[in-house]
C-alpha cells in the first residue's frame, strides 16, 4: 500500500525518533536534535534549548508504546495526543509540497508537532489496517522498530546493521 507523502514522512521520522533510544543513545546533543529535525524535513519554530531536547527525549517513550500497540490501544493513544494537544486538521501547502495534513500550528513546541503528526500517521495505517508494517527488529539483541513500507512486507531489521549482525552469525554458525 502507498501512503501519502505526510504519513510516510512522519513515520519514518517517529521510527528514526524511537530508534534513537537504542544504544548508543543518538539523541543527546542540541545538535543531533537540529539534524534530526533537518533530517525529517520538520518546519516551524524551534527554541534550541535544553528544553526542547528534553521535550523530544521524553516523547521517545510514548511514541514507542504507541508504535508497538495493537490496534486498539493504538487508537486510544492517537486520540489521547489529538486531545492533549488540541489538534485542528488543516490542509497545507508548503515546500513544494502539493496540499498536505497538518493537525497542529506551526509555532507549538517541537515534541508537541511530532507527537501530533505520528498520531496523524498512524490514523492512516489504523484505517487501511496496515498496523503490521510496524514491528520489532528481528535481531535477538535490538529493540529497534521497523517501518516496513516494501510491496512484498519483507523488512524485517531495523538497520543494516542488525541485518549483517545476523546473517554474519549465521555465516559463523554454518561454518562450525
């Protein structure tokens, strides 16, 4: 299934987000917050401030749970961040882009923003019952989510990485 351009994005980035909790910890620094956000091609005003890091450190957490629920909790927790953060659908066109879904103004914090927009998202994979092109990474070891948006559902790692850890392991097992 293709999802729009928005949901994609979003996604991606809630998982790149999610993903940063693993160790190494990669959301540390101001500046790997700035290229998060340049990254995942975020707009809107930004503080640059401890507080905000924080604010997006802390919101690794939530979006986990709510990437990793079943269909029903994932709804409540959609609905509970639309109504937290007072989410007003708009249609938008920016950058380039042609009209798009914004749920929430420009000018909210940072954490608020992605918070809004991977609920947004994640509305779309509820409807379309896409929820399992979410999963945990296959790797033993790794708690990584996996946004598997192939034709075929075949991703299964959260990066390369893990996938070479395994297949390296199972290189190693067959020539024992």
């Amino acid at each position: 299934m293709v999802f729009a351009h928005d949901t994609t994005a979003a996604l991606q980035a809630a998982v790149a987000l999610v993903n940063s909790a693993e160790p190494p910890d990669t959301m540390t620094t101001p500046d790997e917050l700035d290229e998060f956000f340049a990254a995942h091609d975020y707009t809107g005003s930004r503080t640059h401030d401890a507080a905000e890091l924080a604010a997006v450190r802390a919101l690794r957490a939530p979006l986990r749970r709510l990437l990793t629920s079943d269909r029903d909790e994932a709804v409540r927790i959609v609905n509970e961040i639309l109504a937290e953060r007072h989410a007003v659908p708009a249609l938008v066109r920016h950058d380039g882009w042609d009209y798009h879904l914004h749920a929430i103004d420009a000018g909210a914090p940072l954490a608020d923003r992605i918070a809004v927009e991977t609920a947004m998202a994640m509305i779309d994979l509820i409807r379309a019952g896409e929820l399992s092109r979410l999963a945990v990474c296959a790797e033993q070891s790794c708690a990584g989510i996996v946004l598997d948006l192939s034709r075929n559902r075949s991703r299964r790692f959260c990066s390369t990485a893990c996938g070479n850890r395994v297949a390296v392991a199972a290189y190693r097992a067959r020539r024992r």
